[in-house]
C-alpha cells in the first residue's frame, strides 16, 4: 500500500512539473475561434465577476481571416468593470525576467479601455492580483508593444485585468512573451538612453543599420530568451538569413561602447 501511495504520489508530482512552463512564447494563433466560448483553452483561462451574459464582458479568440488570432476583450454593457485574462501556470518567477505583450483598440463606440499585467496565487482567485506596473492605455488602433519586468513570486499565474471607461470597447492582446528564467532580461543588460535605427531588410535576409557609427557588436535572442545569433556587422548590415521565422530581441553594442535593446520580427 505505502509503495502504491508513493508511486501516486511521485506520479502526482510528475504531472504538475509538466503543467508548469517557465517561457510563454503566445500569438493565439493556434486556438480555435470559437466566438464568446472560446475558452479555457490551450491552459489560458478567464475569470469575468459578471455573471448576467446580457451585460457581461466577453473575452473570445478572433481572428480577420484564417490566421494572425488575438484575444479579444469586449465590454459590452459592463464599463469600469475589471475582467481578467489567466496564463497557464508557470514555474515560480526568482527575478530577472520579462514579459512583452501587444496591445491596441480595435473599436467600438467613443471611449477607451486598459490592460493592467500582474500575477495572481491561482487562476480563479483575483483577489491576489499583484500588479507588475501602470495599467497600459488602449485608446487607439496603433499596435503597441510594451515590456515590463517580471520580480521573484511564489505566484504562479500571469493575469491580464482589463478595463474599459464604456459600453461595446473591443480591445486586442497578443504577442504574450515571457522570457525563460536565466536568460536574457533587462536586468541583465547595461541600457543606453540613446536609441539606433535598423530595419529588416526587404528580403528578410539582413539588418539594416542607419547611424554615423557602425555598431560594435550584436546579440540576438528569440522570444524564448535562447541566443540565436552573434557577432559583428558588415556595411551596416547583419545577416540572419539562418534565423527561423519569429520574434526576436537585440542587445546592440553601440561605437561608444554603450548597450541598447530592441526586438524584430523575421517574416
């Protein structure tokens, strides 16, 4: 009997380690659109306190077309009431990391709306919510990516509160990034307060650098926060003819020998 309960129990432990994830690398576009359904799915869960569906906010997987799904946070009659979005759980933050989301609005009669980013202590109790920063306006259909830094927690959950100022506000998430533990975060980095200009080059072959100084050196990171790619630029350029297709992130070592951040996408 004892070797029957510790082989449960061994198993037990087994099953939750599995469950926990320590990255989120989240665009949606693998979830089932499935209108005001459509979730929990995929591990992520919603937790709305409105319980009337004629008035309750609605939070659905959308999608324009075949492909590039959002979640999508509606209010319907429910204004300046708070409606949250829950990740699959995640090993236990120990600091360093970040998290990176997109976020604009899509429309709806005049108003605006907000997404505040926390961690809660379990998917169905908002209770704990520990905010990670400001509340991030959503008051325009102009994609924005915002970055904020994740500190240690014995919470395991990420959560997404989101809030609209009126009726019928459709606000968009997506792009959900959370770095792995040990790997690049901004605490790790020395940030300059100057900024360089690159783009991808039409070809997707090359980062193009526009700046006096040609930078000394460059590290690229994908969305997982795993080294893809090093080294230094020729003619302004560097190659990432090699990187897949994705999301990535840079630590640019400038002429003066200070250090920037940014990200790309590779299409």
């Amino acid at each position: 009997m004892k070797l029957k309960l510790l082989l449960g129990a061994l198993i037990f432990t087994a099953i939750t380690a599995k469950a926990q994830v320590s990255s989120i690398n989240e665009n949606f576009d693998s979830f089932t659109n499935t209108g005001d359904g459509s979730l929990p799915q995929n591990g992520w869960t919603s937790q709305i306190s409105v319980t009337d569906p004629n008035v309750a906010p609605r939070l659905s997987v959308e999608a324009p077309g075949a492909a590039d799904k959002y979640i999508q946070a509606y209010s319907l009659f429910s204004p300046n009431t708070p409606f949250y979005l829950i990740s699959p759980q995640i090993v236990a933050p120990a600091g360093g990391q970040t998290l990176s989301i997109t976020t604009l609005r899509i429309g709806g009669a005049p108003g605006s709306g907000s997404v505040e980013i926390g961690l809660v202590a379990s998917p169905t109790d908002m209770s704990t919510f520990t905010s990670l920063g400001s509340p991030i306006p959503m008051t325009n259909s102009t994609p924005t990516v915002t970055t904020v830094n994740v500190p240690a927690s014995t919470y395991q959950y990420i959560a997404f509160k989101f809030s609209a100022t009126a009726n019928h506000q459709a606000l968009r998430l997506d792009n959900v990034v959370l770095s792995a533990a040990g790997s690049l975060g901004v605490n790790d980095i020395a940030l300059s307060k100057e900024s360089i200009k690159f783009a991808v080059t039409s070809d997707n072959t090359a980062l193009q650098f526009i700046s006096n100084k040609e930078p000394k050196n460059i590290q690229i990171y994908s969305a997982s926060g795993q080294k893809a790619a090093e080294g230094k630029l020729k003619g302004h350029q560097f190659n990432i003819s090699n990187l897949q297709s994705g999301v990535y992130y840079t630590v640019i070592e400038t002429a003066e020998g200070k250090t920037i951040s940014s990200k790309f996408i590779k299409k």
